[in-house]
C-alpha cells in the first residue's frame, strides 16, 4: 500500500490501540508535558515512537502524523477527508464561520469571493495606508535603554488592522475597536473555554458581539462607497454569477482575518527584531539594502529588491513558527505510514517539527538565513519543507499581505533605529499558542 491511503469506507470511529503514544493522565492527558515544551514534547515522540503516534491534550486524543510528507498529505488533502472546521472546534465560540472553519466546496467559494481582496490594485492602497501607520506610530517611539518590544509591536499591528481592515483613522473609535479585539484575541488564546463570568471567554464572546453589530451597521454605507479598504472589499465582492457575500458573510471574514493576520504578523516581526538583536551582522546587511533603496518609505513596486530582508524573514518564521500544530479531524478511515487510522479522529501535523527535521535542514537549531539563498536552497528540500504559512486549499489567504507589512516595517524601522540586546537578556518565549517573548523582549533602541 502507498505511504498514505485513504480508506473507502463510510464514517467510522475505532480505538487506536495499535497506534503506538501514550495518552498521559486521565482528564489531562499529556497537557502538562505539552504546555512545558511543544516542539520538544514532539520531537521526543518522534524519536521514540516514529512518524505516526497519539497523544492527548485535555482528555482528547489525537494522532499525530510527522515529517514534510505528512504535511503534504493532510494539507493537499486529494480525498478530502480532512476538516479543518473540526480540527479547529477550538475556535468555534469565537470565529463559528471564519474561513479556516470551513471545508470543502463552501470554502472554496468563500475563497474565491474574498480573494478579490487580496488582488494587486487593493494591495497597493493598502500598502499606503500601512505606510502612514507605521510612520505614525514608529515616530512616537522614544529611543531606550529597555524597550518592550513585543507589546509596542501588538499595539501597532492592531493600529494597522483598524486603518487598513476597516479603514479607520487613529483614534477613540479605533481604540474601542482594538479593545475589542484584544479581549478577543486573549479568549481565542485561553485554556478554558466556557464563558464563566469573569473569565476571559466571556469578555471574548463579549467582544465578539460588540464586533459583529459595529461591522454589521456600517455594511451599507460601505456598499455604497467608494473605500479601498479590506472591509469595503469584502462588501463589494461577487461570485462568479455576480453573488455578494451575506451581511453575516461579511462580519464572520472581517472578524477571523482580523484575529489571525494580528497574532501572526506580531509573532513573526517579534522573532525578526530579535534576530536583528541577536545576529548584528544580519541587521546591518538588511540597512545596507534598505538604505541603498534611497526611500522613505517602501513602495509596492519595490518589495522584491529586498532579497536579504526576505531571507532573515523566511528563516525567522522556521526558527519560531507562529502556529506548531495544524489540527484536521478525519471524516473517514486513511492510512498512513503503514497504520490504519479510523475515521472521526483527530490528527495534527507540526511545520515547526519539520522546520527542525535534520533531513531537510543542515543545522537546524541555528539561526542561517542564508539556508535560503539560491546556491543552498534548503527549502527546496522538499515542497513542504517550509510551510509557515500552510498548504493546500487553506494556505493563509492573507501571505502576500503579512509579507508586505513585514517589509514595510523593517524598511522604515532600519532606516530610524539601530536594535541591540541589554546585558541581561535570557531568551525565553512561549510557544504556544502563538509565540511570545515571555518578558516582553526588552531591546536597547537608538536613533541612527
């Protein structure tokens, strides 16, 4: 049998006690274990069990599938079998109808629908409207011996969602809305789930009702207006057969694009500006390119002449992936590597473990932007060898974008502050859900 099969067989749920793993503790499973160590906790099933075993994160299981094969299977998914609704129920209190909460056909037409936001003429707006932000907020940046970083940086991307999403300028209005979104993003990131008062699921459910009847009132005026904003994209956008998306369609995109191009986006330049800290040699390769652009500000025809900037940023998102674990859920019975998998089970599939997989990557505990340079080209290993931004149908549909604001950044920040470490620096993140300084990543900045 191939490596990778799915079986013809209606829905069907077995045990796995053929799939080697342990399942940990009862209710708790492996969670602890999980929460101390992502990366490590896998690696070291890896090495123990092989490509395929299970685990248990809160009493559930799953069956973990490893390496960039595995990747490609799940993610490409030919048989489509696998459900990212399903493996993303984590998510369904907050984002019911977002576009990674849905499969198959519906997702393909939504897709299809919202790419015409994502089309070169919109893209260019906003890369005008991310350049007034990030000037506006970068200029009120004082230079200092113990910057926090990270939480400047979540401020902005938040600033920039609200401009170039919804097309507000900076001010009360916005901060509500940003508001907002954090209680959102704190709930979407939360260990228990049920909107207890006080808890931060409750203030999330909260905040996403505040959220929907704000996009909701302001849906026809932008239907009728002439905006070059996301959400007046999304409002204007039609099928093939001339369709528009629903009031509800609308609010549920702008809502999850929102959450995930924020968390993403400030995990990625996060781990750059460390990198930029860490490796100087790196930071003031990427100034002489940007210096020698002779610019203020980055322009849309311009974004490719950064080719050592592209490298840093490539190699930042393999060293620390904003997302570990890609859940689906398995309508039907497939195997995979030799075991049977029954239908209705869970199974994850990890780019940051193939990010680290020694097979594909020379040293890949180091940071080596140069791995992505065309005479090394690492990540041409293997199609999915690096895969931050997943594969298949459920790519993140906002890629470009993320690029775009991440260079966008880095332009104007080079050309304005020089970054290095404090003395006392310890390198300490959190790895999950989304990667995170654990002190806020304290920087010395100075003007240049």
């Amino acid at each position: 049998m191939a490596l990778a099969e799915t079986i013809k067989a209606g829905p069907t749920a077995g045990p796995l006690d053929h799939v080697p793993g342990h399942m940990g503790m009862p209710i708790f499973g492996n969670s602890f274990e999980f929460l101390r160590d992502p990366l490590g906790f896998h690696q070291r099933r890896r090495e123990q069990y092989g490509r395929v075993y299970k685990y248990s994160i809160l009493g559930g299981r799953t069956v973990a599938l490893c390496g960039a094969d595995a990747l490609e299977y799940v993610l490409m998914d030919q048989d489509r079998n696998f459900s990212s609704r399903k493996g993303w129920g984590v998510l369904q209190q907050l984002f019911p109808n977002g576009l990674m909460l849905r499969d198959f056909d519906d997702h393909r037409s939504h897709r299809r629908i919202m790419q015409a936001a994502f089309k070169p003429r919109p893209m260019r707006d906003y890369m005008l409207h991310l350049n007034e932000g990030i000037a506006h907020a970068m200029g009120a940046w004082a230079p200092s011996e113990r910057f926090e970083f990270y939480p400047a940086i979540k401020e902005l991307t938040l600033e920039l969602g609200a401009s170039v999403f919804l097309g507000l300028k900076m001010g009360e209005e916005a901060a509500k809305l940003n508001q907002a979104f954090v209680h959102e993003i704190a709930a979407s990131l939360a260990v228990l789930r049920r909107p207890w008062p006080g808890t931060p699921m409750r203030r999330g459910i909260k905040a996403r009702a505040f959220l929907l009847d704000y996009f909701r009132d302001l849906i026809p005026a932008r239907r009728a207006g002439d905006g070059d904003d996301m959400f007046s994209q999304f409002c204007k956008a039609t099928s093939d057969d001339g369709a528009f998306f629903t009031d509800d369609d609308i609010v549920d995109h702008l809502n999850f694009l929102l959450m995930a191009a924020h968390d993403t986006t400030t995990s990625a330049l996060t781990t750059m500006i460390w990198a930029m800290a860490q490796y100087p040699e790196w930071q003031d390769a990427m100034r002489e390119e940007v210096l020698a652009l002779g610019t203020e500000q980055l322009d849309y025809d311009s974004l490719d002449r950064l080719e050592v900037t592209e490298r840093v940023f490539k190699e930042a998102l393999r060293f620390r992936p904003p997302v570990l674990i890609l859940p689906r859920f398995a309508e039907r019975a497939f195997e995979f590597a030799g075991y049977e998998i029954p239908g209705q089970t869970s199974i994850s599939v990890s780019p940051g473990l193939v990010a680290m997989d020694e097979e594909l990557w020379k040293q890949p505990t180091l940071f080596d932007p140069d791995r992505f340079s065309d005479n090394r080209a690492e990540d041409r290993s293997h199609r999915f060898a690096w895969a931050p931004f997943g594969g298949g149908a459920h790519k993140c549909i906002g890629m470009h974008f993320a690029i775009m604001q991440v260079r966008a950044f880095v332009h104007q920040f080079l050309r304005h502050y020089h970054v290095a470490l404090p003395a006392d620096y310890q390198n300490r993140w959190q790895a999950v859900p989304i990667p995170k300084p654990r002190d806020g990543l304290p920087i010395i900045l100075s003007r240049r």
